[in-house]
C-alpha cells in the first residue's frame, strides 16, 4: 500500500482484522483439523514464520521429547504475546492521530490516560469551566498543605466534575468520588 494513508494506525486495525486474524484462526482450524497433531505441525502449519524470521531461531526448537503443547505454547506467544500486543499498542495510539494540536493531544491524556494530576486550588478554580466542558472525571482527591487554604477552598477540587452525570453530588449514591485527603492534617473524609 502506497500513500501516507498506508501508515496510519487505522490501516493497521484492518491489516490486523482482515489478514492477521483470519491467517490465525485458519491456522488454528487447520490443527484442530490434523488428527494427532505434532509439534513438527504446529511448526509446519505456522503462518508467521516470514514476520519471526528475525527472532532468534529455531522459533519452534523440535526435538524427539517436544510435545504439540510445548509448540503451541510457542505459537500462541508469538500471536498473542507479540503480533495481537503490537496491534493493540496501535489501536491505543489511534487517537493521537486524530487529534492534530498538542493542546488537544494534552487533554486527550488529562481525562483518558492520567492516574495522577496534580494543581494548586486556584489552578482548579482558573480552569473549572474548561475541565468541566473535557467530562474530567475523578475518584480521590489529595489536597497537600490543606491547613493553608479555608476550608471552603477545598470544594473548589470537587466541582471540576459536571453536575449533570452525578459526579459532583459528592457524597451521594451516584457519585464516583470516593475520598478527600487533607495531607497538612492527615485525615481523609471518606463518603
């Protein structure tokens, strides 16, 4: 495939779903269809020998005492242990793709990928209607040298979540809010 469209992590998720599943699955029928299968088969039959050719070799180590689960085992982590990871890494890159600047590549990350996020109250305070239009989500928050702020200060954290989903009714039934850690006093509210 030539053309900048044939580097694309979209052109990859149908190279994988219309070649590489189905040479799987049609390697699989073929051995379940081979009575008495042994290892020199499933090493035979392996449609990926052309892609593994430089991994170290032999791929399939056969000897006398190899048995046909030893070499499937071989089998299966060259496809799912590799090929099926190596398309997955791409399907999880496909939205760097479309999204085009670093400012949304960046919220892409905040709200998607982030397990930890750290901002001052007022930082939170500046930019609540921007993470709230992002559907910010959270489940603890940790609010260092809380003894420094009022005590109103420390909801301004909880209302970056939209109020129309649940979220921001904070300790009731349908929140996802879990915890408020106040690490200056090191007691946490649980709800």
């Amino acid at each position: 495939m030539s053309g900048d469209f044939g580097y694309t992590c979209d052109t990859a998720g149908h190279f994988f779903r219309y070649h590489i599943e189905p040479a799987w699955e049609k390697y699989l029928k073929l051995l379940s269809g081979t009575p008495n299968a042994s290892a020199q088969v499933v090493a035979a039959l392996f449609p990926f020998k052309a892609y593994f050719a430089n991994a170290p070799q032999p791929l399939f180590p056969i000897s006398t005492t190899t048995t046909f689960a030893e070499a499937m085992e071989i089998a299966n982590g060259c496809f799912k242990g590799h090929l099926q990871n190596v398309f997955d890494q791409l399907e999880e890159m496909r939205a760097f793709e479309l999204v085009r600047t670093g400012w949304d590549r960046g919220n892409y990350l905040l709200t998607k990928e982030a397990k930890i996020i750290a901002m001052t109250c007022t930082h939170a305070a500046l930019k609540r209607p921007e993470l709230v239009e992002l559907a910010f989500k959270y489940d603890n928050i940790i609010l260092e040298e809380a003894a420094q702020i009022l005590e109103v200060e420390t909801f301004i954290p909880m209302l970056l979540q939209n109020t129309d989903d649940g979220y921001a009714d904070v300790w009731g039934a349908s929140t996802n809010f879990r915890k408020q850690c106040l690490a200056s006093q090191t007691r946490c509210l649980d709800r």
